[in-house]
C-alpha cells in the first residue's frame, strides 16, 4: 500500500534577482544574434558563388537587416517603401517561439520576466538597426542603398521587436488568460482570427486562380532572367512578395479596392497602368472581371455566416454571442485598415501600392458584424430551444423510470449542504442478559410442565440440546431479507438513473464545448 500523499501549500514566489532577469532578457535576445548571423552566412555564400569582392559585405548584410525589420529604403534617392513582406513574417515567428520557450524555462514566470524578454528583444534590435545604419552610411559612394530615416528605422524595428516578443508572452500566459478574460471577449478574438484567416485565404485561392489563368505571361517574365541565376532570383523575389498579394486580395473579398500606381483593381472595375517586370505582376488582370467575380461577395457573406453558426455553442446568452461577433468583425477591421501600412508602400516611380483601407475596413466592419451577429444569434436561439427539449426529455425519461434527482444532485443545484445522517442505534450482540433467578418472557421454568401439556417419559431424547429463541430467529430473518431487497431496489434504480442521465448528456454533447476548447489558432 503506497504512503498517503500530503499536500502542502505553494510556496510563496520570491522576486528574481537582477542576474535572473538579465539572463532572460539574453536568452529572449538570442534569435536577434542568430538572425544576422544567418545573412552574414548567406551573403558571403552569395558573393563567392557570384565570384564578387568581398568590399561591400557588411553593407549588404546590414540592407537586409533593415529589410527584416520592414524598414523603409531609398535607391538612388528614389524611395522604396514597398518591401516583401515574408522575411519579417519568418522573424516575427522565430522571436514569438524564442520568447515562449525562454519563459518556459523560468521557474514560475511573472510580468518581471516576461518585461525582461520583451525589453532584452527589442534593445537588441534597436542596436543592430544603428550599426546598420552606421554602416550603411560609411559604405563606399557607389553603394546607392540608404534607409529613409534613423528615427523611421527605429520605429519600424522596436515595432517588429514588440510583436514578435508580445506573441511569445501572450502565448505563453493565454491560459492564465482565459481566467480573467469574459466569455465573450475570448469567443471573439477566436472568431476574429478565424474571419481574418478566411479572408486571407480567399485571397491566396485568388492568387492562385490568376497564377493558372496568366501562366503564359508568367513565364515570359521568367525568362527575362536569362539563366538559372536570372531566374532563381525572379522566383525569390515573387516568393518574397507572396504575404503583400495576398493581403492585398483579400481587401478584394470585402469589396475594397487594390491599387499598384495608376492601375487599380476591384471586383467591379480594372483600370491598367505600368507593371513591374515581376511573375506576380504578370498574373495581375487586365480586362474588366466577369461578373462572376461580383459574387465572390456572396461568398465572404456565407463563409462570415458560417463561422459564427460554427461557434454559436459557445455562448450561453444573446447578449455574449452578438458582443462577440461584433468584436470579432472589429479585429477584421482592423487588419483590413493597417494592411496597406504593412504589405504596401512606395515602389519608386510607379507610385504607391497598397489598398482603399477606410473604405475597405468600413465595408468589413459592416458585412461581418451584420452577418455575424445576426447568424449567430438566430444559431444560438435555435440551439436554445433544443437545449429545453433535451431538458424536459430527460426528465420525462426519469419519471418513466420512476426515479427522481438524487439527493447529491439537488443539494448540487440548491448550494444546501447535505444534512447529517443519524446513526442507528446499534442492536445488542449475543443473548439477552436475564437477572439471576428471573426467567425471560415467554420461557416456562427449568422443571416445570405448563398447564394442558403431559410429558411421555419415552419420547423424551436422551439430551436436548440448546435451541435459540425462535423470536429472534424470526426477526433476523426478516431484517435480513429486507435489506436485501432495498439494496436490489436502490441499484435497479441508480442503473435506470445512469442510464437516461447518458442518453440525454449523448444528446446534447455537442453543445456542451466553448471557444477554449474549439479552433484554435495556434500555440
């Protein structure tokens, strides 16, 4: 028989030491060293194989680290703000894990830590991107690549920082989160990032369509390479590029518009100017859309009412399920509104690339939010009305059954606490005590012939043994046999109870799950 366990209250949490916080806040740090380590690797691979000095490696090294963290260019001061979008994406995610693990190994993590996680990643990139920036600018007279701006640059880097770093420690306490949070805001913020992930992959099904339909186009652009170098880096580029295209198609989902210098594209009109010699610019339409396009509309409406109909059971109330709809379209919102800061920007002399964003986040706003909350609480009152019937059959199957709640269920309901149970009283043990010279009830005395009765000397057994009291045999017998039947009689009926208690929990197990428990994005 192993020992029994003994539980002893947490201990209280002292505050870590300055040591400690200083080694979180490297060890969250350490994906930033990594990262220029890895360019360095790359661009010196790339200037051997490309038989170039090696003069202007540490100005190369330092442009990309300012395109990793989105920071806006100039080349031949001819601006270049619209940068791919895919290297900061990869950044953002390795600083999100990094800060998630580093938090792990902490020993009870708080605020203090998580602070120093943030602070450590975004230090150190705001050093980097001033030694970039140094170099950059001490680069040799014919390196024509500068940054706009240092304060742009550090803004742009302590953002990138901020949001690699926040994820990993919003992903690291969501749990501690989901205690503090109301219903409704989490119900939201699940079916906000399901919205916005719909919405992107909408436009990268988009994508996709035109990729297929313009692939003549595509591949005559890819041969302006001119070789496997040539054509590599075409690829690359439009690889890089692929984050921007497909935010910017998704704006196309909530009937916003796109716009790549003078030429402009929306589901209604298209409107032609000059191309980049890109693949992704070549699979761009050039006639006015079918009007089966327009319907890509209907189709962001079914998919806005069958996200909210799929998390309906969620929520308890009406009032919770539209709050959260509508926090959710707000999330959509504003995606839709910061994408053309994000992924869009100048792109020399063709102009600016981006989305209508006021009016695409309006229209989003409204479309999800409408459709939405509508779906959801029409979903919602119909789950209502089943959840009643379940109730009301469940209990029609126990009075059939002939059993009612038992008592832990209703004290369960009522909050009473169960009263004591009185002990029996317990029977005396072994034959009654009888007083000397007294003789019990019911006994005539040893000797004696009771009155009407003759004894035949010949019939008597030479020895009579002791008999017990036929009284006693008689009540045992029956105290035994009724116990035995109310025990039969409580399990007959507990198994009955069971029984209909599973079928109706079988019935409404469905409508039992809430948003901690469904899709989820992701750790």
């Amino acid at each position: 028989m192993s020992p029994p366990r003994v539980i002893r209250p947490a201990a209280r949490r002292t505050p870590a030491g300055a040591g400690s916080l200083l080694w979180t806040a490297a060890a969250a740090a350490l994906p930033v060293i990594v990262t220029v380590l890895v360019l360095v690797a790359v661009t010196l691979a790339f200037l051997v194989f490309s038989a170039r000095g090696f003069d202007s490696l540490f100005a190369v090294v330092a442009v990309e680290w300012m395109v990793v963290n989105r920071v806006p260019l100039t080349v031949d001061a001819v601006s270049l703000g619209f940068l791919p979008l895919l290297p900061p994406l990869i950044y953002v995610a390795v600083l999100a894990r990094q800060t998630r693990a580093v938090l792990a190994d902490v020993e009870q993590p708080g605020p203090r830590e998580a602070g120093a996680a943030v602070a450590g990643v975004t230090l150190a990139g705001m050093l980097l991107t001033v030694l970039a920036s140094l170099l950059v600018g001490s680069a040799a007279s014919d390196f024509a690549v500068r940054e706009v701006s240092l304060p742009t640059a550090l803004l742009w880097s302590v953002a990138v920082a901020l949001f690699g770093s926040g994820l990993g420690v919003w992903l690291y306490f969501r749990r501690d989160l989901r205690e503090v949070l109301p219903l409704w805001v989490r119900g939201g913020i699940h079916l906000g990032s399901a919205f916005v992930a719909a919405l992107w992959a909408m436009g990268a099904i988009l994508l996709m369509i035109g990729l297929l339909v313009a692939w003549g186009p595509v591949g005559s652009v890819l041969e302006i390479g001119k070789g496997f170098t040539g054509t590599a880096a075409l690829t690359a580029i439009s690889i890089a590029y692929l984050p921007n295209v497909v935010m910017a198609a998704a704006t196309l989902a909530v009937g916003g518009e796109a716009h790549l210098g003078e030429a402009s594209y929306s589901v209604f009109a298209v409107s032609r100017g000059p191309m980049p010699e890109v693949p992704l610019a070549a699979a761009l339409p050039t006639t006015d859309p079918h009007w089966v396009m327009q319907a890509l509309l209907l189709v962001t409406v079914l998919v806005a009412a069958g996200l909210a109909r799929a998390v309906a059971h969620w929520f308890r109330t009406t009032a919770d399920a539209v709050k959260a709809a509508w926090l959710a379209a707000a999330i959509v919102a504003l995606v839709v509104a910061v994408s053309p800061v994000v992924a869009g920007g100048e792109l020399g002399v063709l102009g600016t690339v981006g989305t209508g964003s006021m009016i695409a986040a309006g229209t989003a706003l409204a479309l999800f939010g409408v459709i939405g909350s509508a779906t959801i609480a029409l979903s919602l009152a119909g789950l209502t009305r089943r959840r009643e019937r379940a109730e009301s059959e469940l209990e029609r199957r126990r009075r059939r059954a002939g059993t009612v709640p038992g008592e832990e269920e209703m004290e369960a309901e009522t909050g009473a606490e169960p009263a004591p149970e009185p002990e029996p009283e317990s029977a005396p043990v072994g034959p009654a005590v009888v007083p000397e010279g007294e003789v019990p009830e019911g006994e005539v005395p040893e000797g004696e012939v009771p009155d009407g009765y003759e004894i035949d000397d010949d019939e008597l057994p030479a020895h009579l043994p002791d008999s017990p009291d036929s009284e006693s045999v008689n009540a045992a017998t029956e105290t035994a046999t009724d116990a035995a039947t109310e025990t039969a009689t409580d399990a007959a009926t507990e198994t009955a109870t069971d029984d209909v208690e599973g079928s109706a929990a079988a019935e409404g197990q469905g409508q039992q799950e809430g948003p901690d428990e469904g899709p989820k994005a992701s750790d």
